[in-house]
C-alpha cells in the first residue's frame, strides 16, 4: 500500500469515527428525554441539567468574540421557547406542550423523521437557514442532530442558542459553522465537498439569505474555527465564497 493509500485510509477511518461518535456524544450530553404516556411520545428537556451548563463553557470561551453563547439556563430557555413560537413559514419547530419558567423545563411533541442529511436535504436546509436569517435570526447551533426532516419539511428541534438580534456576522457563524461540519462529513471527498457548499450557498442566496451573511464567511473571526479544518477544505471553502461575492 503507498503512502498515499494509506492516508487515505486513515482519513477514512476518522472520518468514520466521527460519523459515530458525534451522534453517541449529543446522547452523552443531551438534556431531553423521551416519553411515553397514553401511546404518545413527547420529549421533554431540562435547562437546569449540568451537561446543558458543561456542552456550552468551550464555545462560550473560546468563541465569545463570534457568537453570544450563553450558559445561563434560563436564558436557554427563553430563546429556545421565543425562537419556537415565532410564526416560520417553511421552518418546522416542534409543538411546545408544555413549559415551567420555574423548573426550567420545556415538553414538546416529538418529531418522527430522519437527521438532516448533508447529501439529501441540502436544499431543505439552505432554504430553512435563508428563511430564519431573513427574518433577523441566526441559531448558533447548526450541527445536523439538532434538524429532523419529517413529512411536513425541516424541523429545528434545538434552538437555546438562538438570538433575533438581526446582526449579519451571527449568521455567518451558522453558515460558517455549517461549513464546517459538512468539511468533516465530506472528510476524504474533497469534489464532495466542493459540490456541497457550491450549491448550498447557491441555493441559500436563491432563497433570500442575507448576502452580506454569505460574504462575512470565512473572516478573520472564524480563524477559530477554520483552524480546525482540514487544509483542502479551507481553500475550497475560501474560492467558493470569493467566487459567489466577488462577481
């Protein structure tokens, strides 16, 4: 085997491993259960859960210069409750059944439907995140675990770190962030990857994403996260967005 092959066959196997560990990890420090009462499933998630605290600390430091992370659980809850009850037009959020102020606890309807799909809901998501950016909000949290596509479209199932503060470079952080995860997905798929943001950011602009949103990716205020990156995938990355806002 040449020294090409096997790098690539160590690529494969992380990229394998991640495949497996990041759905494992959101179970390790989820603060949702789920519930069955009367043959009907419903999830219900606590705020005051320390993994909720300890999940936020590194991105709260380490990216607290890009995006207004909290670790605070009532405020969690608020944005989770204030970004569900925003009336979406083509974003799903689950029904809230119920929610405590006190106990910090909101339960909702569980939503039956797959996890977001980098290869087959990309239009699904590109849209989802141009309507939610239109409309002034940015998520904070993009990874594919917290989006169920079901039979009504995409659902937002995880939204405590969502603001509606309307700033452009918060949405560039979700677009950033999603960029990022699609570089690990498409690990050892450089033209994979390529094809990905091409026409995901394509498909974002068409459906009414903000382009100054589009034009702040990449900046010097993700250096954070682009040093975490794969070296080809920053330049793909970077010629795309010079190609899309440079015309």
């Amino acid at each position: 085997m040449s020294a090409t092959e096997r790098i690539n066959e160590l690529l494969k196997q992380l990229r394998s491993l991640l495949t497996s560990t990041v759905p494992n990890m959101d179970k390790l420090i989820s603060q949702t259960e789920i519930r069955v009462e009367g043959g009907r499933k419903y999830v219900v998630k606590k705020f005051t859960r320390e993994v909720g605290l300890i999940k936020w600390i590194p991105p709260a430091i380490i990216f607290r210069a890009t995006y207004p992370f909290t670790l605070i659980p009532r405020e969690r809850f608020r944005r989770e409750l204030r970004f569900f009850s925003h009336p979406w037009e083509n974003v799903r959020t689950p029904n809230v059944l119920e929610s405590d102020e006190e106990s910090l606890t909101i339960e909702r309807e569980y939503v039956e439907g797959s996890i977001l799909n980098y290869g087959e809901d990309l239009e699904k998501l590109a849209e989802g995140l141009a309507e939610i950016h239109s409309k002034g909000w940015a998520l904070g949290d993009v990874k594919p675990t917290n989006f169920i596509v079901g039979e009504n479209g995409l659902y937002v199932i995880d939204a405590e770190q969502a603001v509606d503060s309307g700033k452009r470079t918060y949405m560039a952080w979700d677009l950033m962030l999603t960029s990022f995860f699609a570089a690990y997905t498409y690990l050892v798929e450089v033209s994979k990857y390529e094809e990905f943001v091409r026409e995901f950011f394509r498909k974002y602009l068409d459906f009414g994403g903000p382009f100054d949103a589009v034009k702040n990716v990449g900046g010097f205020r993700f250096g954070g996260l682009v040093l975490l990156m794969p070296l080809p995938h920053v330049f793909t990355l970077a010629e795309t967005i010079d190609d899309l806002t440079l015309k």
